[in-house]
C-alpha cells in the first residue's frame, strides 16, 4: 500500500507562547492519531514553531504559503479543535475545497487507510 500524506490543519498562533505551545501539543497528538490509522502526518506546526522568535523578520504571509504549498501535496486535510477560530485554518480549508482535498472535522472521521482501499 502506498503512503498517503494527511496535512493536518489548525490553530497555531496564541496570545501567549503558552497557548502557542499548546496548539502544537494539540497538532501533534491529532497527528500521532492519524498515524496510527495508517497515515503520513504532515504538521505544519512542527515546520515552524518558534520561527516567529528566532526569525521575526520572515512575515506571516512567507509561513502561511510554505505552509499552504505543503498541504498542496497531502492526500487529505484533518482539522485540530478549535480550527472554527482561526484565519490560516480557514484559508487552508477553502484552498483543500478547490483542490478537491477530502477534509475531516475530527481525527475520528479520518478512516484507517487500508479501509480506503478494501
């Protein structure tokens, strides 16, 4: 069976660096999830968390579409809580819309892999 990437997609930013850890906790164990039903996690969080300390002279809109490029090339988009909330995740949602991306509201409604293909 051939790997199949899922983008998943929700909150990053925060009010609080906490809370910016927080949604990547949150991204990461949507991820781990997926994984475990057979799927390749593809976390944007993890390829830029922290980038806005270490690097605050890359804007936004550089993350947003590296990001938006990656999704591009994922199977299908898995939503984290609280993506109702967030600007970047609604973006990613209309962008998987045109793409024709199946996209799930819940780690819950992503099926094992295999079942796609029995």
């Amino acid at each position: 069976m051939q790997t199949k990437l899922i983008y998943v997609a929700g909150p990053y930013r925060g009010v609080t660096q906490e809370a910016i850890k927080l949604n990547i906790a949150v991204a990461k164990q949507v991820g781990k999830l997926v994984a475990q039903k057979g799927w390749m996690p593809v976390i944007p969080h993890l390829n830029t968390c922290e980038f806005e300390l270490i690097a605050p002279e890359l804007k936004d809109e550089f993350w947003l579409e590296g990001t938006m490029e990656l999704m591009r090339r994922c199977w299908a988009v898995v939503l984290c809580p609280g993506w109702q909330n967030s600007s970047g995740t609604l973006a990613e949602i209309k962008e998987a819309k045109r793409l024709n991306l199946t996209v799930y509201e819940t780690e819950h409604h992503v099926p094992k892999l295999e079942a796609l293909w029995s």
